[in-house]
C-alpha cells in the first residue's frame, strides 16, 4: 500500500510541472509545455466564454469539456481527410496534445451563405444568400503583433493582399467604396505571398469537410474561423482549435453555436447547444462510401 502510494506521488511529481507552467494563456485557452517533447505542447479548454473581443464575458461549467471534445473531435475527422494539422491526440477531458507552431497572424475566415459581418460589409446582400464559391477572407489579428514599423489604429482589420502591398479595411463599414485605412509594406508573409494561396485552399478543403458532416447531422455550417501555423519542421499547418466558438452552425432556422451567446441568450441555454454540440461531432466520422465506376464495353457501340 505504501509503495503504491510513493509511486501515485513520483507519477504526480513527474506530470505537475507540466500541467504548471504557462506558455501562453489566451480568453479561452492555456498553452503548456510537453517535457517529453519541446516541439510539442500541451493545450488547455477553460470555462470562459467571450464575445466582441473580450468585452462580453461569462462562464460555464463544462465549457471547457465541451471545447477540448469537439476540437478532438472535429481534428479527428480532418486527420482522418489528410488535412495537415498541428493536433496529434487528445490527452484527458480538457487537454490535447499539439505541435507547437509558430503561428501565423491571420484569422483566416471561410463562408458558405452570408451572416455576420460580412452582412455589414456588403448591407445590399441579404441574411443567408448561399455563394456558390466560398468566400474566403483574411482578418490580420493585429493586437500582439510587434516589428510592424507602424501603429494599427483599428485592431483585427480586413486585409487584402494588393500589388501595393497589405491593404486594411474597417471590417464593420461597407466595402464598397471604402478606401484602405492603412496600406502596409510590411506585413506577415509578406516574402512568402504563395502561402496565402496555400492556407486559402487547405481552409476551404477543411470547410469542404466540415460543411458534409454537418449536413449528416441535418444541420447547416455557414461560415467558420480558422488559423494556420508553421510547425518546428517548417510545415504549413491547421492549428489552433476548432470549437463551438469559431463556427456558425444552423440547425431548424437556429444557430446552434455562439451567437446564441453574442445574442444575449441565457448562459443555460447556450451550455445546452455546447452540449449538444459536442455529441454531434462525436458522430463525425469518415463515410465508408463506395464509388462505383460502371462502364459498357465498346463492342455495346457496336450497331448491328
Ligand atoms: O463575425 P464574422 O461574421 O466575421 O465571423 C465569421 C466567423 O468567424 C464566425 O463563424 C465566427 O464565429 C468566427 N470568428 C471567430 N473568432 C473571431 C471572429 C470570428 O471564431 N475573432
């Protein structure tokens, strides 16, 4: 009993340090060190949720649960598609296991119908238009970025890669006839303009993915937020989490994600929809289809 004791004490010695140490704390997420692997970290749900950057707050009890299950769960359908990602396993109920990237600072945003702020920018389009062709945009998440040899006067703006370099946009004023706030010669991966291309394909192949498993589970995925990192072997990466926090997701004529809480709904109800979230993806799964490739031979050509 006493030696089994001695080594539930040497086991919690060995995995404290790593659930102490911060490498980065963010509103809804806490990064740790992996001591067995420093090109790999450990990351961390909490029960915060936040809204209109930081200014809307609140909490729940297993939203960090709710958060760390989905992300594995949707990480797993995406790895089992191929899509390169930072994530390698999930650990416990709040924690998965990641490649520590060095992240790229662009929200990169993917929608299939209109809502949001995109209905802000574009005021002639309306509430749910289907495009087609996913849009894609970029958003350059300004707020910890250093060495841009300016100051940004408006955090998080719209940015379009031009020949003049990266232009920046109110991304809550029509587009239309709204000239660059700001037009930026330097700005990241501003050498490497072909990545732009390259995340724009890879978050679309990944929307692509997400829209079919969603549309099994009789719900529509409007749009989603996703971000991309370079890992330690200097690969393109999806990294981050995808949540209940980065989509939009309609299901009977409602959202079923966040903006039921940017929407000033009861904090219960929207633990509910994270809940029930949360077991839909759990059905995510890859589909065992058969594609049949049914031929005639060329002698059926052949008129007597
Ligand atoms: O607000 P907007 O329409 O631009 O949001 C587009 C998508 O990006 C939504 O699914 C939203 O949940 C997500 N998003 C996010 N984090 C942000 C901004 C938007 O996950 N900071």
């Amino acid at each position: 009993m006493k030696k089994k004791l001695i080594s539930i004490f040497v086991f919690l010695c060995a995995i404290i340090p790593a659930f102490g140490e911060i490498l980065a704390e963010g509103k809804t997420k806490i990064v740790r060190p992996y001591p067995e692997d420093p090109t790999l970290a450990i990351f961390e749900s909490k029960d915060d949720i936040t809204a209109f950057n930081g200014l809307k707050h609140d909490a729940f009890q297993g939203k960090g649960e709710f958060a760390n299950q989905t992300t594995c769960n949707v990480f797993r359908l995406l790895a089992d598609c191929g899509i390169p990602l930072a994530f390698r396993k999930q650990l416990d109920s709040h924690h998965f296991l990641g490649e520590m990237c060095q992240m790229i600072p662009y929200e990169v945003v993917v929608r299939r119908e209109a809502h949001g702020s995109y209905l802000t920018r574009h005021p002639s389009i309306e509430k749910e238009t289907v495009f087609p062709k996913l849009v894609v945009e970029f958003f350059l998440k300004t707020r910890n970025l250093e060495g841009m040899g300016v100051p940004i006067p408006r955090h998080d703006p719209l940015f379009q890669l031009t020949d003049s370099g990266g232009e920046l946009f109110l991304p809550e004023t029509p587009i239309e006839g709204q000239k660059p706030y700001l037009i930026l010669s330097d700005f990241p991966l501003k050498d490497r303009p072909a990545l732009f291309e390259e995340i724009a394909l890879m978050a679309k192949q990944t929307f692509l993915i997400l829209e079919k498993a969603w549309q099994l589970e009789n719900a529509r995925l409007v749009d989603f937020k996703v971000e991309f990192g370079i890992n330690s072997s200097g690969k393109l990466v999806l990294a981050d989490v995808i949540d209940n926090d980065c989509w939009r997701v309609v299901q009977n004529g409602q959202y079923i994600d966040k903006q039921i809480f940017r929407d000033g709904g009861a904090i219960d109800k929207v633990a509910e929809l994270y809940k029930y979230v949360t077991a839909a993806t759990g059905r995510f799964t890859l589909p065992c289809n058969q594609l049949i490739l049914w031929r005639e031979s060329e002698s059926d050509h052949v008129l007597k």
